[in-house]
C-alpha cells in the first residue's frame, strides 16, 4: 500500500445515507482515503466512533475511514475528489457551504446531479468568487443499488456497468474521466450536463407513480409492488405523456437522449408493445414495494429538482409542459409546499441570461458566458 | 283518475339509465302520463316490450307508461315537462335534438344539470331561434338515490328532502316550482341558475379521489370502498383545494354557496376536524365501492361537464383554477381525450359576450342579453 499512498486519489463523500455509505467503504476497502461528512452529527456518530463501514452483497469486507465528521471544512479540506452523495433537495445547502472552501484542484462529482445540479452548483460557487475555476461533475444515476442495514452497515446489491458522466465545463470531462478511471471505470463521458440532466429516468419514474396511487399508498401503507400492481395502462400512458414533454425538451437542447420506453429495453433488456407492459417485464422491478407514505424522496426530492427544472427549462425554451405540470401542482398541495417556487429553475442554474439555445450550450461547454455575447439580442 | 287527468301534468323523460327509469317509474306509478325516450333502442326494448317499469325499494308498484321511443319527436310532442335525466355528457346532442322542436309553453328540466348545463341547452336552442322562449330549469342534484336491477325494474334506495332548482330566466323559477309543487314538493327555488351549478359537489367528489386513486382502481378492479379507504389525507388536501378554487369563482358569481366540508354537516350531519375525517364520518359513504375501470362517469361526465366550465368560468373571471386544471389534464391523458377542448366552455353557455359578473347576472335573470349594453366597454 505504502509505496502507491501517493499516486492514489483522495475522497470526501458528502453525505451518509444509503448512497453515501456505499461509496465511502467501497473507496476505503479498496484502500483510499476517505472523509465522510453528514450534515446531522446522529447519523454518522455510531460510524464515527467506529471508525469503519462494513459491505455485503456484492462486496464483502471493512472499509476503514480517515475521517467521519460534519464539520464540511475539514472533510474536504485536501481531497482531490468531493462525492456528493445526498438528496438532490441539499445540493444547495452544501454548495453554499462547499463554496467558500473549494480549492481550484478539486473535483466536485454529483452522485447524481437529477436535472440541473451541476448547473445550480456552479452558480452558487461563481456567486462567492466569479473568477474561481471549479469543475464539476454530475453523473447520471447513482452507481450503485444498495441499502444501509444500519450505520456503519451496507449492502450492496449491484452496481451499474455504466454510469455516464459529464464535467461543467464539458471541455474537462475526459480529464476527470482519465483521473478516475482506475477508481470507477464505469463513468463514461457524456456529451455535456444537459445530457446527464435530461436523461433524468427517475424524474419520470418516482413522482408519477407516487402521486396517483396517493390514495392507496396511505390507505395500505404502501403494501403494493410499486412498479408491478402500481403501474397500470393508465399510469403509464400518464408517464408517456410527460417524458414525451422531456424528450421535446432534450432534443431542444440537442443532447442524445432516449425516451424511457427504449431506455427500459437498452438497461435491463425489457420488452413489450406497451410502455406498461415493458415496465411489467423489467425483472428487476418485481418485488419493489411502494413508498410508505407519501412523505418520499419520490416526491420531495424529485418534484422540486428534476421535474421543476425539466418545466422551468420548457417554458424558458418556449416548450409547454402540461403534465408535468399537473404533477408539480399535485406534489405542492399534497406536501402543502410551493414546489415551483422553491424548486431548481432556470435563475438558479444560472441560465437567465442565455436566451438560445445555442447560448446554453456554449456555457455548459466552456463553463462561462460569452461576454462578446452579453446583451447582444439575438 | 279520470276526472283529474285534465289537470295532470305530462312527462317526457330523456334517458333510461338508472335516473331516467327511476323517474319515469315514479312519476307513472303516480298516475302521470310518461313517455321515456331513449337515443339507443337497445336499452329501452325490453321496457318498450312491457310497456312498463317496477319500483322496489322506498316504492313500491308498477308505473305504466304511455310510451316508450327512441324517436325524440314523438316522445316530447305535446308533453308539459321534458325531464332531462341523462349524463351532462349527452346534453349537447340532446339539445341539438330538442332545439328544432321545442314549444314555448314547455319546460325543459335538467336533472341534475351539472355545471353550465341550463346555460348551454339555452345558447343552442337560441342558435336554432333567437327569438323562442324557453323555459330550462337546472336542477342541483337527482332527486333519487336508485339503481337499475335490470331494463323495467328500479330500487330506489332513497329520496332527497330538497334539491335546488333554477328556471333560466331566473325569472321564471317560482312559475316553475309553483306548477311541480304537487309531482316535486323537494324542489325549491334557488337564485339562479349560477347557484345550482356551482354548488357542484360531484365535480369535487368524483374526479381526484378517482385520479389519485388510478392504479388501485386498474390493479383491483375498484375492490376498495370509494369514500372510505380511497379518500386519504392527501387526497382530502387536494380536494380542499379545488373547492376552493370553485368558492372563488362561486362568491365571484355572488350566488350562496358553501364548502364542501360545510355541505357535508349540512347534508349528512358530518363532523370532523379535517375533511378527510368528515368524509370518513359520513355513514352514506360506507360500502359504496369505487368504479371498477378508468371508463367511469366519474371522469367521463365529471371532467368534461363540471370541471372544465368552473375552469373556463374561473379563466374568464380572471381566477386561477391550477388544481383543477391539473385534474382536467390527467383525465384528458387517461382517456385519451382532449376534455378541455372538448368539455363545456363559456362559448357553449352563451356568455363569451358578457365580460362583467353583473351582466352575467343579468342574463341569468333575464334570459336575454341586455341590448342597450352589448358593445359598450365598461
């Protein structure tokens, strides 16, 4: 170990929930340097004084860690690379904290960054110092499917063969790619951050589902496999329309993307002349059950991070949204909380300026606006 | 019998569900002469073959009819009261049938007449000849609680104590009330016919709890009880919201109306500290099961006819209905059906050209658009 102690990277994973936890003992039993930081000193006070994380699954063993600490300043202090592993919903708690401190050498990686993470991250840290040079990196999906058994305890039931990744700016991303390969060499480079922000499956899949079982999911505690009996013909002709509307959108903005129909087939190889039958015949979906309430990440982390930017992105694009409209509006009365108005928008992706489309991509290319183009109308 | 039949009133009952027999059985269990007409020959041959419809229930007995047709000319020819008893949806094509060869000193009864029913009957008659007065009375409600055991036999499980009814002109209700008062003793006059179709409750119990609860229906075939296990908190939250965009619109329009938690005291005796608790507490709501497919009035009628005229109502008022538009675009993808555009508009009631409320009132009142006013900007 000792000889190599200086080639190997260096981690902070922000963030000790399911997700978060696996990535910090999958790094530390592979023998690197990890810091894990919780905003909430009760979640990790039993690993802290381990000083460990335990796997099963598909990797068995102890990861020792460096660190466990919720102070944010000295878990990053250092690193090379900042796994932020939390909701979506406290991305802009932690880039607030992270941007003071962020040193221009470090990488930012968004485990993922739901529609328009990266984007937001960016705008907060250029808000504190506009001429610092960050990269950020924002993953598609989360590389793993796990679950905490109990602090300090993690299985893992699999891992992703490919998660794709993109740097803000997209200029950097084979750089990160190369640095991190020996690490997770399944992150492959994505075009740009519109294209890991609009190939946001989850956004379609998660608060849909939720939101027109309602009544069933709080009558029977969600005692119901979410995606088997939660999903019918008209659930999924609901799911249709709004990645319909996403779809409009990502071509809008020139990204590869694919609808969820053919993703399914592409992922886990399923098939069916319905997008319900697909769903239906996606083996890995069997035995899922449904939220217990409908106080869910399903909602309050995809409702204001992934289907507001998606609509934000649409009207700011000229493309209506309808019905994932109607979801926004069901999700905000249902949590008595305006999610339009709280959630990720075109302001907070720092994106208001740039009118075209062309614009945008510029920007999530090079990381700054054009100032030749600054208030030139087009 | 004989020496009363010249002072009897003479029916026409439009449709044979389970309203229209029931009425038409009622009202020829009474001694009035009935004829029931309905658009499909199929659901009225059995009935056209016995010439008559069995009562169980609250009545008892067997009301002989006068006839039974599928030709609308022949059942409304010379009849004092065309009682209107089939879904709102059907209203349009009615009208259109009815128009050409209604006489002025016949009423036309909509039971119930949804939202803006009395109003659309009115403007298509009027498209026909401007000049005819008719005389349409919207009721709030049916009469009776019943179901149709099979073509020709009716249970009729109970009988309101009061619906609500409007004459359009508003004008004319107690002339109306007056000459039913011995058939209808229940109906009592309200102001207009503004009250009676936004005192809409239907359009507030039927299509959420039925949209929130989607998958369960599908995936149990509506193997739940409606009110009880399907109206969750949630649900209720949203609920509350959409009758409170119809109370903006209702106390816009100055008619009496109340809450939907409020009805339900006034109504059933229902208490409780949420509205979800209310509806839980109303002992009329249990065993009463939730539709066993997507396919249900409850959508199909509900949506259409009630929430869309409160939305285009609301748009035209300048109040925002974002709840109930949102129910309105989950149901048109659910059916595959564009119900805003399709649905009952401010266009299809006749007031597109009255821009104030008090012109609106006055057209209410007076069945006629006050000439000295048209055209003049307020």
């Amino acid at each position: 170990m000792e000889k190599n102690f200086y080639k190997k990277l260096s981690f902070a994973v922000i963030g000790a929930g399911n997700g978060g936890q696996a990535i910090a003992g999958y790094l530390a039993l592979k023998g690197y340097s990890v810091n894990l930081y919780n905003r909430s000193i009760e979640r990790i006070k039993d690993i802290k004084q381990k000083g460990y994380i335990d796997l099963e699954g598909c990797y068995n063993g102890r990861g020792i860690l460096n660190l466990v600490t919720n102070n944010i300043e000295r878990a990053i202090r250092n690193v090379d690379v900042i796994m932020v592993v939390s909701p979506a919903s406290a991305h802009k708690f932690l880039a607030n904290k992270i941007a003071p401190i962020i040193a221009p050498n470090q990488y930012i990686v968004l485990n993922p960054g739901r529609t328009g993470g990266a984007l937001e991250f960016k705008n907060i840290i250029a808000k504190y110092n506009p001429v610092k040079e960050v990269c950020i990196i924002e993953a598609q999906t989360l590389l793993f499917a796990c679950r905490s058994l109990y602090n300090g305890k993690v299985k893992i039931f699999g891992k992703k063969n490919e998660v794709k990744v993109s740097a803000l700016p997209a200029t950097r991303t084979k750089e990160f790619t190369n640095i991190i390969k020996d690490v997770f060499p399944e992150f492959t480079p994505s075009i740009n951050v519109l294209e890991t922000s609009f190939n946001n499956i989850g956004a379609m899949l998660h608060p849909i589902p939720t939101i027109l079982n309602c009544g069933r999911i709080e009558n029977t505690h969600g005692n119901f496999q979410y995606y088997i009996d939660g999903i019918t013909p008209s659930i999924a002709r609901v799911i249709e329309e709004a990645d319909y509307e996403r779809l409009l959108i990502a071509k809008k903005l020139k990204v590869n993307t694919i609808s969820l129909m053919e993703w399914l087939n592409y992922t886990y190889g399923a098939k069916g002349n319905t997008l319900c039958e697909a769903l239906n015949n996606t083996k890995g979906y069997h035995g899922i059950f449904a939220p217990s309430t409908m106080e869910t990440r399903y909602i309050y982390e995809d409702v204001p991070q992934s289907l507001v930017p998606i609509s934000d992105m649409g009207r700011h694009l000229g493309i209506n949204t309808p019905t994932i409209d109607s979801i926004i509006q069901l999700a905000s009365i249902i949590h008595n909380t305006d999610y339009y108005r709280y959630g990720r928008k075109i302001t907070d992706m720092g994106l208001d300026r740039l009118s075209t489309v062309d614009e945008i991509i510029n920007y999530v290319v090079k990381g700054e606006i054009d100032s030749s183009n600054e208030g030139v109308v087009a």
